[in-house]
C-alpha cells in the first residue's frame, strides 16, 4: 500500500495536468470567464504575440493550481471547483487558436490539430530568444512602413496580414508557419525552457518523475485521461513504464489500444461478412433485392464512426498517427457512403418495381433500375467529392480531374455509351416492350431483353441475337405486334375452261366467305380478276384480319383458305395454282 501511495503521489500531478489540458481541446466545453465572447487583440504583431503569451500563461497557471489542489486532496475524481479552472482554461486555448492561420490543415484536422499547433508554438517560444514585446512592430509601426508581415528575428516564424475576408486586418501566425510547427518544435525540443511558467512546470514535473524527459507537449500527447471513463486512475498510476515509452509519435499503451480497436473492427467486419453470405445463401433466385450487399458497407460506416471516439476520448492520440486515423477514417466513411448509396438505390429501385407489380424485364422495371443507378451514381460522386474537399484537396481541382477523366472515359468508350444512350431513349419512347414482336433491319423476331447494352431478340429459328441499342434507335422498327389488324394478299389460279358464270359465281362465293368469318374486317374486302397468266386466271384476294398475334393470325388464314378450297371443290373448279403472302 505504501508503494501504491508513492507511486500515486509520484504521478498524479502529471495526470492531473494532462488532465487539465485534455478538457481544454475539447471545443464543445462552456466557457466559463466572465466575457466568454471576448477576442483576442491582433491587430498588429505586437498585440497577436502578447495576446499569446497572457493566454498560454494563464492556461499553465490555471494548471498549476489545479495540480496544487488535487495534490493535497484526497479525492478520487475531481470536484467542481477543479472542473470550473479547466473550463477557464479551456477558454483561453480555444482563443489561443485564433493567432493561427488554419487553412493550410484539412478541414477534418483542423479542429484537433488547432490545440497541438498551439502547445507546439507555446514550447517552441519557451525555447528560442524572444524580442521584448516593445521592439515588436504595433499597428502604427506597421501602417507607416506600409508592412504587412513581420518575422520574428532569426527564424522563418512569421505573422502576416489577413487581407480579405471577415478577419481582414487581423496579424496570425502565416499559414506556412502553421504548418512548420512540428518541424520546428522537433528542431528546439531538446533545448533548455528559458525562465518562466512553462520551465516552472516542466521542473515540477521533473520532480515528480525525474525518470522521463518529456516536454510539456509530449505530455499532453500521452495523456490516460480519455481511459479515465473505463479505469480507475489510481490503476493506470502503477501501469509499468514500458506503457509510457515513445514511439512513432505515440507512447506504449496507445499503440496498445490502436491494435485491441484494430482487432475488434476486423472482428465486426467479419461479422458483416458472414451476415452478407448467409443472406446471400437465403435469397432465392426470383428475389432480386440485394439486401446480402448492405452489411458490408454499413459495418464500414460503424467502424468509422469509432474511430473518432476511440482515438479522441479513449487514446487522446496526436500528432502524425492522430493525422493518419483521421485521413482513414474520412476515407472510410465517404467510401462506405458512396458505396451505400450505391446499394440503397438499386435496393430501393427493386423494392418500387416489386410494389409496382412491373414485370421484372419490362421497360419500366429497367427504367426505374437505370434511374436508380444514376442517381446512387450522383450521390456517390458527391460523397467522394466531399471527402476529398475534407482531406485538403480543393474541390475546383478535384471537379476538373473528374470531368478530364471523365472526358478520356468517353473517348474511350463512345461505343457503350452511344448504347447506354439508345436504351434510354427505348426506355423513354417506348416503341416496343418486351414480348413484342418486332422486325428491325433484316432482324425479326420477339424480344426477351432490353438491357443497358443491347436489346435481345428471339427469332422464328428459335435463335437468340443482340443488337446494339444504338443500332436499334438508328433503324427503322416495324413492330408487328401492334397491329390491332393484319392485311391478307392471296393470288389464286384457276383453269382457263372455267366458264365466265361459274368464275363470277366462286368470285362472289370468296367475298360471302371472308364476310362471313368472325376476325375479317367487314367492307374492306377485294375479290376480282387480276390477270391472265401463262397457264391460269388469277384472281386477286385482298382482306384484313382483326388480329393481334401471329398464332390467331394464322388461324384466320388457315380457315378462309380451306373454306375456298372447299367452295372450288364443290363448284367443279380446278385451282391451277395458288400464291400468297402475308406482310
């Protein structure tokens, strides 16, 4: 117990001021000063880098109380008048932030690494010489020598001049500065802190565990705070030392947790895959929702959403593998995003199609598939679009790569989306349907299929063929089944010993025949002489069938001619010969 109570004496004020500083990155706490509107003054270099250093001072001072405090007492958790420094202090980081130009950082970084880029630049000043604040240039030093920037003597540390914008006229750190932070703070880290609150509280440091050399910063980094939620502080105060050894811009016991999180999202993502495969396995062949391609994505989404707690809250991690978590995960959740919208509109397309009862190849069912698809296209490209405006990459540049890209696609393949184009229109116009039975160039026959690519057709041979979409909306179609009557053309021959009477009576018995049957068109009928042939009298028979396929179309004709044939037989005439044709 005594070891216990020496190691806790040790290192809780290590803890305790990590603490402090954890609770002040986080941007959601309520301020708790007396103007929690207030700005800093940085209306010239002199103003920007004392408006710095009173509120970093005021930060390390609030710590140091806190530490005293919680020191002395024998609390386990803190109480509200600790709770209430560390919103005063959270105040003065979230102002501190302000003397930073940010737009170099991706915007997913921006509000984690605004904190780091402070401590950064507050350890880097504690280091380095500093002009007194009087021989820093104010606003009236820099208006007369029309300046806009100031650097600060002996380094590439530099303030300038915001010129537009609703900050115009304010002096930040340059953006270029902001983003050699870390460099410079690796460059000036193993020197001495010069006098003041920052070397004050890294000597107490050094007395409470003078076997660690680390800076302030590194301190923060490593900080167990966010594991406070799970384990007690008193166990993570005995956690042996190899847990606090630094490595790769993270300490022992984070990269710890990295792999425990690793480990417990493959093992979700190997739940979602066996989800997928037995949907898969239970969908029949007549079901066409892909509701087995859903876990995956959404198991990506979850892992994502994770991540953030677990890095920001548990690990408290920073610096380049905080960087390199945060790029994973905004490439997971747009990815997985895109990827989802994809799925959810096809699954949304085949829900509408089966409540719509649309047959499962009709022109409607594809319409609403491709419609679907194109706008799960759409929203995919606006995810992937979005993630990398987040990661940094300007989103003009990343358009123009698209439509460059998108413009070689097309000269690459103008065949298929002349095609894709051509089903559209079928899909729109609609000149035919599935089950139709169409002629179109030198091909007949009745479609099965129309896809995104070419439309199938049956032919009378039992033959399947495809013709391209294009070629179809480029040709003429004559579709067959859409003729509510079909014209009849018969030659029929008979002997030249036929008497005139007897001609003239079968012509009029074949009129009273095709009046007579049931599927003929009533007074469109034409029955007479048409020529003389080479070895017979021709008779032209034209008419039309009331039909709308060829199985009743044929039975028509099959019936008019064998009640022709009848009526010659019974009228003593010989049918020489017989030729016809049915457009």
């Amino acid at each position: 117990m005594t070891l216990f109570r020496t190691a806790l004496r040790r290192r809780l004020p290590a803890l305790v001021f990590v603490l402090l500083l954890c609770f002040a990155a986080m941007p959601n706490a309520r301020a708790a000063d007396e103007n929690p509107l207030d700005v800093p003054d940085l209306s010239s270099p002199r103003a920007a880098m004392a408006g710095f250093l009173a509120l970093t001072d005021s930060m390390y001072t609030q710590a140091a109380v806190l530490l005293n405090d919680y020191f002395v007492s024998n609390a386990l958790y803190l109480n509200p008048e600790h709770r209430q420094l560390m919103q005063i202090a959270q105040q003065g980081a979230v102002k501190a932030t302000r003397i930073l130009d940010l737009s170099s950082l991706p915007p997913i970084l921006k509000s984690t690494l605004a904190v780091e880029r402070v401590e950064q630049f507050r350890e880097i000043l504690d280091r380095i010489p500093v002009p007194p604040l009087d021989q820093i240039p104010d606003a009236a030093e820099m208006a007369s020598h029309s300046a806009t920037r100031w650097r600060l003597p002996g380094t590439d540390i530099t303030f300038v001049r915001v010129e537009t914008g609703p900050r115009t006229g304010e002096y930040v750190l340059s953006a270029e500065t902001v983003e050699q932070l870390p460099d410079f703070y690796q460059r000036v880290k193993d020197l001495p802190y010069k006098p003041g609150t920052g070397r004050d509280l890294a000597a107490a440091f050094q007395k409470i565990a003078p076997r660690t050399n680390a800076t302030l910063y590194e301190r923060f980094s490593a900080s167990m705070v966010g594991l406070g939620y799970i384990f007690p502080m008193r166990w993570m105060l005995t956690w042996p030392d190899w847990t606090r050894i630094r490595l790769g811009g993270a300490v022992g016991w984070q990269w710890t947790g990295l792999a425990i999180g690793a480990t417990l999202i493959v093992l979700l993502l190997q739940v979602c895959r066996w989800i997928s495969l037995r949907l898969r396995r239970m969908k029949s062949e007549s079901n066409r929702v892909h509701w087995d391609m859903l876990p995956i994505p959404i198991g990506l989404l979850i892992s994502a959403g994770l991540l953030s707690p677990t890095v920001c809250t548990l690990l408290h991690l920073g610096g380049t593998p905080m960087i390199v978590i945060a790029t994973i995960e905004t490439l997971t959740i747009y990815i997985g995003s895109a990827w989802l919208a994809l799925i959810g509109c096809t699954i949304i397309a085949e829900l509408i199609v089966g409540v719509e009862h649309a047959t499962i190849r009709s022109l409607d069912g594809q319409l609403i598939r491709l419609g679907s698809r194109l706008v799960g296209a759409v929203i995919a490209v606006a995810c992937l679009i979005k993630g990398a405006d987040d990661l940094g990459f300007p989103i003009y540049s990343v358009i123009a790569g698209l439509g460059i890209g998108g413009l070689a696609v097309a000269l690459g393949a103008k065949d298929s989306i002349a095609n894709l184009l051509g089903s559209m229109l079928i899909m729109f116009e609609k000149p035919f349907r599935v089950g139709h039975h169409i002629r179109v160039g030198a091909y007949e026959g009745t479609v099965e299929d129309v896809g995104f690519r070419s439309t199938r057709i049956r032919t009378p041979d039992n033959s399947l063929i495809s013709v391209p979409n294009d070629a179809v909306i480029n040709a003429t179609v004559d579709n067959l089944s859409m003729r509510t009557k079909r014209r009849q053309h018969l030659n029929i021959g008979v002997g030249y010993n036929t008497p005139r009477a007897t001609l003239e009576a079968f012509i009029a018995g074949i009129i009273g025949l095709i009046e007579a049957h049931d599927l003929t068109e009533k007074g469109t009928e034409l029955v007479s002489m048409h020529n003389l042939g080479d070895s017979s009298l021709d008779i032209l028979v034209l008419f039309q069938l009331i039909v709308e396929d060829d199985r009743t179309e044929l039975s028509g004709r099959h019936e008019i001619l064998m009640k022709i044939l009848a009526l010659a037989e019974e009228m003593g005439i010989s049918v020489q010969g017989s030729k016809g044709r049915s457009p």
